[in-house]
C-alpha cells in the first residue's frame, strides 16, 4: 500500500511539473515571440514601369493591364498594387516617356520573373483599321532578374513593341490577331540600404 501511494504521489508530482512547464514554455512563447517565431523577411520595393518605342504605321497600341505579379521562390505569386486596379495604356503614346504601372514591398532576394494579367488589347492601323488582340493565356510572363534589397527600391522598365507585321497581315484576312509583343525590360538596381 505504502508503494502504491508512493508511485501515486510521483506521478501527481510529474504531472504538476509537466503543467508548469507547459505553462512557462507557452507564456515564454507569447512574452518572447522573436525567440520562438520565424523571423519576417526584410523587405525592399519594385516599382515597374512602361514604356514603348515608336511603331511605323500603327495609330494606337491599347493595353487593359488587370494585375501585375512577381514569382516567389516557392512557385507562388505575389501581387503588385495597380492604383485604380487597373491600368490602361495607349503604348504608342509612351514613346521616350515612362508611366508608372504598378508598386508593392517584396522580401528581399533574388527574382526572375514577372506576370502581367492583361484583359483587353486593340491596335489601330494606319489606315483606320482596328483589331482586336488576343492574349492566348490572358497573361504574359516576363523572364528578368533582379534584385530587391531591404529598404531600397528597385525599378523595372518593361519596353513593349508589337509584331505590327503580324497583327496587320492576320486582322486584314480576318483572323484572330495574337498580341505577340517583343519585350526589352530595364532593371535599375536599388539604391539605399542593404
């Protein structure tokens, strides 16, 4: 009997002290997150921005840009902000001339790719005539790198020119046009801290 209760009263005792340190480690927890907790990225700016250069015989270059994102390391998407939440462009009014698309804060790191969900695209050819233009996957995606450093702003500068060629000889037969823009993309590397 004298050893059951012994066995008994250490096993209360174990118990209590497996409580109590339950409750330290979850108020340790709590008190002291940056001990316990993953420690957030720092985190920098990209800013990217349009241009076009002149298209001989081309009268307008219409985007309707919905979303701008950038491909994280683990394969997901991180959303810019479009102010509007949408962004509409007559690129071919952006000759020598840059106009802010869209901005957000990234972690710092390395990237290589960018997204630009466009919605709506038209041309108007020299002669009056206007296509409309398709985006076979509703989006484009941009193979660029560059690098966002904590507290310091990275600028992209995403140069579209259309294959005029192309949207004229298939909008004059009737067929679909595909957009098939030729991208040249511009990193200014950041400035700032590191």
């Amino acid at each position: 009997m004298k050893k059951m209760a012994h066995k008994t009263s250490k096993m209360l005792v174990y118990g209590v002290v497996g409580i109590l340190a339950a409750v330290i480690l979850s108020s340790s927890l709590w008190i002291l997150p940056g001990l316990f907790m993953p420690v957030s990225g720092e985190r920098g700016t990209l800013l990217v921005k349009v241009t076009d250069a002149p298209v001989p015989d081309l009268l307008n270059l219409n985007l309707m840009i919905s979303s701008v994102s950038v491909l994280n390391r683990t394969g997901g998407w991180i959303p810019l902000t479009i102010e509007g939440g949408e962004k509409y462009f007559d690129l071919l009014k952006l000759v020598n001339i840059t106009e802010d698309l869209a901005v957000g804060s990234l972690p710092a790191g390395n990237y290589s790719k960018i997204r630009l969900q466009i919605v709506a695209a038209n041309v108007t050819l020299g002669d009056g005539t206007q296509i409309d233009l398709n985006v076979p996957s509703g989006h484009i995606d941009l193979q660029v790198k560059f690098e966002i450093k904590k507290g310091a702003t990275t600028g992209l500068i995403v140069d579209i020119t259309a294959d005029k060629a192309q949207i004229a000889e298939r909008g004059r037969s009737g067929k679909p046009a595909n957009l098939n823009p030729q991208f040249k993309l511009v990193v200014i590397p950041p400035e700032g801290p590191t």
